[in-house]
C-alpha cells in the first residue's frame, strides 16, 4: 500500500466536497469514499473518554490531539466506531461485506496508522482502484499528522466563496446568524493555512467556482495533482453526470446558490 497513492478530500460542509469527490472519483482507476472513515475522528472516538459531537466538539474543542501511531486499545470501541462509519456510505454490497470482514479480522496487533493503511488496501482490493481516498469535512486541524502518517497521501483542500458557502450551509446546518457563519468561515481556511506551512508540496488548495467556471482546467490540474496520465477532453466532459441521489441539478450549476439567494 505504501507505493500506492492515497487522496484525501477535505473543506467545510458545504463547499464542494462532495463534489470534488465525485469528479476525483469519476477519473479511471480512482475510489474516493464519500463521507466517512475519517481517520482522525476514529481516532479522537475511541480515545476519548466522553462521547464526541460531530462537527460541533471539533469547532468548540479546537485542535485535538491525535497521534495515528499509537497502537489501538480499546478495540471493540474501535471496531463499533468504524463499523458506524462505514455501513452509511452506501457502498456496493461486495465491497462492504469485504470491508465488514476486514474490520472484524483486525486483532489490535498494529497501530492506527497501519491498520488504516491496511483498510485503504482492501478498499482498493475490493474496487479494482489504483488509487484511493476518503471525502470529510472540518479536518483541517489534522493534515499534517495525516500527511506524517502517510507520506504517499495527498490532500485537496476546498474553499468557496463565503457568500454562496453561507447561502448553502444555513439551509442544511442552521447557524447564529451571518456573523457566526463568518467566525466559522475564517476559521476554517486559517487553519488550513496554518497546517499547510508543512508539507506544501503534497497539498492542493481549489475553489468550489473554479470546479463551476474552469471545469476542464480544474480537472486537468486535479488529475495531474493525484499522479495520473489523464486530460478531461470534452466529449469526457460532455458524458459526465454527476447529479446526487437526491434528485439534485448537475454539476455544472451552482444550485445552492441561487436557489438561497434569490437569484
């Protein structure tokens, strides 16, 4: 697994993060899970002793600490914690029976770090990828703990523009009010821009416009960012649809957008 490279997809809720995986996910030969096994929020789960909130024990708590190469403890804990992160991703059944199986083979012998690597490992056995990934959000405190761990990962981090980002997360995440939304906003990409001192070179920082205005260069430089020998031509362009479960417009608008703001 160490030669095989791994993605990870971070940004606010709300600003593309889902998808800028599915456009990861839909270059050949990539697997990014959508939403879940998110290494570090494993990590802080088990470890702690009181029951975690997501997001909101990461916002009020600020930068927990996590060290990914402690060897795993409580291993029913963990167990439970990444069975629940895994049966909501709507994985094809194949893929989660073989996933289900890893989990329940893990003895505690190695740490968090390798076991994780080895759970990407059965992922891309079970998908056929050649590279692999997971999408989560609010994660900015932990890049370069992960990127340590990891020194074949990679990580895109997503920012929007904070007008249409608040027009879209006050529907699907009620906040205080627009200054609130702000403190949240800034927050979130100051960390980022903390954490990206170190390691530079193995991250990648895009706008949710750039994936709406410059889709094809925004691909290309995604694409060559992850290591793959790929262009998205137009007829590529053309045939890709990326529209949510939910019945949801195309990619290629900025729905939440105007449908907030009344435009």
């Amino acid at each position: 697994m160490k030669d095989r490279p791994i993605v990870f997809i971070n940004g606010l809720h709300r600003s593309g993060t889902t998808l800028l995986s599915r456009l990861v996910n839909a270059f050949p030969g990539v697997f990014i899970v959508e939403g879940g096994i998110r290494f570090p929020w494993i990590f802080l789960q088990v470890e702690s002793e009181e029951t975690l909130t997501y997001p909101r024990d990461l916002e009020r708590k600020g930068r927990l600490q996590i060290d990914l190469g402690k060897k795993i403890g409580n291993m029913a804990k963990f167990k439970a914690t990444l069975r629940d992160e895994i049966v909501v991703l709507a994985l094809a059944p194949e893929v989660e029976n073989k996933i289900l199986a890893f989990v329940d083979a893990v003895d505690g012998s190695k740490s968090y770090r390798d076991t994780f690597r080895d759970l990407l490992a059965t992922l891309a056995g079970a998908t056929g990828a050649s590279v692999v990934g997971t999408k989560h959000t609010h994660m900015s405190h932990y890049r370069t703990e992960v990127l340590n761990a990891f020194p074949e990962a990679k990580w895109i981090e997503i920012v929007r523009d904070p007008r249409g980002w608040y027009c879209s997360a006050k529907v699907s995440h009620p906040m205080r009010g627009a200054l609130h939304a702000a403190w949240l906003w800034n927050k979130g990409y100051r960390t980022f821009a903390r954490e990206h001192v170190s390691g530079a070179a193995r991250t990648l920082l895009i706008t949710f416009e750039d994936l709406i205005m410059r889709r094809s260069e925004a691909l290309n430089e995604l694409a060559r960012f992850i290591g793959l020998e790929f262009r998205a031509s137009e007829e590529w362009l053309r045939n890709l649809g990326l529209v949510g479960n939910d019945g949801g417009v195309a990619w290629r608008s900025n729905s939440s957008y105007e449908k907030n703001s009344g435009q």
